[in-house]
C-alpha cells in the first residue's frame, strides 16, 4: 500500500502501544525526531527499529544544523556551529568556507545515517535582512543570495555524500519575516522584484534538491491574504515557477502559531495549496489522527517526486572519519583566528 501525505512526530523516547497502532494504519511517508525522542544512541536506534517494525523502513528526520538548531548533541554526539560560522569563513576565503560546510554537513550525515536517521532539514537558504526578527539569525550562511547559495549548495552535497537526503529551507525565504512564525504569522511588505533580487534568488540555484519545505510567511505583494505553505499562488507561480524547484515539497510544521484554523483544515489547505506532504512535529496523537485524516495516498507528481527523491539515498562515500574531524576542527580553529 502506499504511503499517506504526510510526516509525523512522536510523543516520547519509547514507541507507545498507540502509536504503534497509529503508525501501521496511518502509513506516513516518514518520521521526524525532536530532542524529546532522543537520549543516546542506543535508543534513538532502537526507536527507529521499533517504527520500522511498524511500518517498514521510511524516511527519517531531524533537525541538525547546528548552532541553536541541533536535535542531537554533547555527551553523545558532537557539537556543530551555526551556519554564520561557515559564513564568516567563506568571507575570509572561500574555498575554505565551502569546504568547512561541506565537511561540517558531511560529519553530521556520520552521526545520522548509523542511527536510521536519512534526512536532514538543512540547508537553509534564506537571506536575513536588517530588522528581521532573529528566529533565522546565526543560522544563515550570509547575507547575499550568491553567498548562502553558494555555502548551502556545500552543506548540501556533504549530506548527499554521506548518505542523508537534504530539505532545502524555508522556501522562498523566511530571512525578511518580521515574526517568528513559531509564533505568530510573519507579514513580508517588500516589492516582487526586491524579493526576486534577494529572498527568492538564493533558491533558484538550489532547486535540484530533492526535498524541500515551505516557510509560513506572507509575501503581500504576490499573496495579500495567505502565507506560503497554504497559497497556490506562491507554490505555483514562485516556488515552481520563478524558482523552478521539482523536489518533494513538504510543509513546515502545521503546528506552529503562524497558520490558523484546526490541525486538519491547516492540513487539507496546504495539500490544496500545492504541498506534496504535510508535516506535524508535536507528537500529540490527537493532532496526528487529524493531519493523517486530510492526507491522501501519494499519487501523481507527488508520488513521482518522492520516487525520484528516495532514489538519490545511497551508502556513504569513503571517508577517513579521524581525518576529516581534524580538518574540520582546524579550518573552525581558522574562523576565529
């Protein structure tokens, strides 16, 4: 059978007897991990058999960039920098800066390929501007299209090379919001061809990716009304459009404060909207019985999306792990220098 529209959370570091029967009716395409649902690595890797012996082997995310955003860390596993850091070293020399991210993004694959975990939500490609509230911050990798293009396409190709799949984000750009759209719903004002020139830009190299998730923003001047994630305009016309991006396209967290209405009218507008998958992080089973109502079998280009995403999963390239941590550490040693 096949899989539904969507990615769900879940509530704890065990697999519940509710889940499990939830999981196995429900059928999601995949799994997301929160720092609620780990502890060390023999758990995480026992919670990912227990869902697989529910379901079968599906995707599995995390959110690991780095920095403030960093799912797993110390004692367990290492600590990453924020996304400024390979920024700022890009600004000193670029090829260094490429190669930090790369292999930054190729250690974190390290960690979670080992653990069942085969997805990341990095890299960001969004542009913060002055003003803009801090929720994007240090996570971006500069503040010009051509920069965080370029450092994203690296973080990029080093979770490829290490065998995890990369989600692109927050697609067309949540670097201008002026909220935190965990919170409340942030509202864009700048003109179509100022976001073409800087927010939506630093996309448009990256829209080979495989997956990739929308923001929860209004842009006034192509969507008066809707943010991203529910608006056929900014699917249609920006993210398929202008951008040209083709991957699996899947929603930020329908949980989250910017999107009104119940869990499943959230779900059921933004699978109208354009988006392919619906995710839902918070891990209460009542919401997931709501997102797993509205969300269909992958069909059509979605279900073509997804076939064409899960192919570019592969075993890791060779890599002197011991090697590529000291580099690693010493090309960081030479941002702070």
């Amino acid at each position: 059978m096949a899989a539904r529209a969507f990615i769900t959370g879940l509530a704890g570091a065990a697999l519940t007897a509710e889940e499990r029967a939830f999981l196995r009716e429900a059928r999601p395409w995949g799994l997301i991990l929160f720092k609620r649902n780990i502890q060390d690595r023999a758990q995480v890797s026992g919670l990912v058999r227990e869902c697989f012996d529910a379901i079968g082997e599906v995707p599995v995310l995390v959110d690991q960039e780095g920095g403030r955003v960093q799912r797993l860390g110390p004692p367990h596993w290492p600590a990453y920098p924020a996304g400024a850091a390979y920024g700022a070293l890009y600004q000193r020399d670029k090829a260094s800066g490429l190669r930090a991210a790369w292999l930054g993004a190729r250690l974190i694959a390290a960690d979670l390929k080992p653990l069942g975990i085969d997805v990341d939500c990095l890299p960001l490609a969004d542009v913060p501007v002055r003003g803009s509230d801090q929720v994007i911050g240090d996570r971006a990798y500069g503040d010009t299209p051509e920069q965080v293009a370029a450092v994203a396409a690296a973080v990029a190709e080093g979770l490829l090379d290490g065998g995890v799949l990369p989600v692109l984000k927050h697609i067309p750009g949540h670097g201008r919001a002026n909220a935190d759209s965990h919170l409340s719903l942030p509202v864009v004002r700048a003109s179509k061809p100022e976001l073409e020139a800087a927010d939506f830009a630093a996309f448009r190299p990256l829209k080979g990716l495989p997956l990739g998730m929308t923001a929860h923003v209004v842009f006034t001047a192509l969507d008066p009304v809707l943010p991203v994630t529910t608006s056929a305009t900014m699917i249609g016309e920006v993210i398929r459009g202008w951008i040209g991006f083709d991957g699996l396209l899947m929603t930020d967290d329908v949980s989250m404060g910017a999107l009104s209405g119940s869990i499943g009218e959230r779900s059921r507008a933004a699978l109208k909207a354009g988006c392919d998958l619906v995710l839902h992080c918070n891990g209460k089973l009542d919401e997931m019985r709501m997102v797993a109502a509205e969300a269909p079998e992958l069909a059509g280009q979605a279900a073509r999306r997804s076939a064409a995403a899960l192919a570019r999963r592969h075993a890791p390239k060779p890599l002197d792990l011991a090697k590529a941590r000291r580099e690693f550490a010493d090309l960081m040693e030479m941002r702070i220098a």
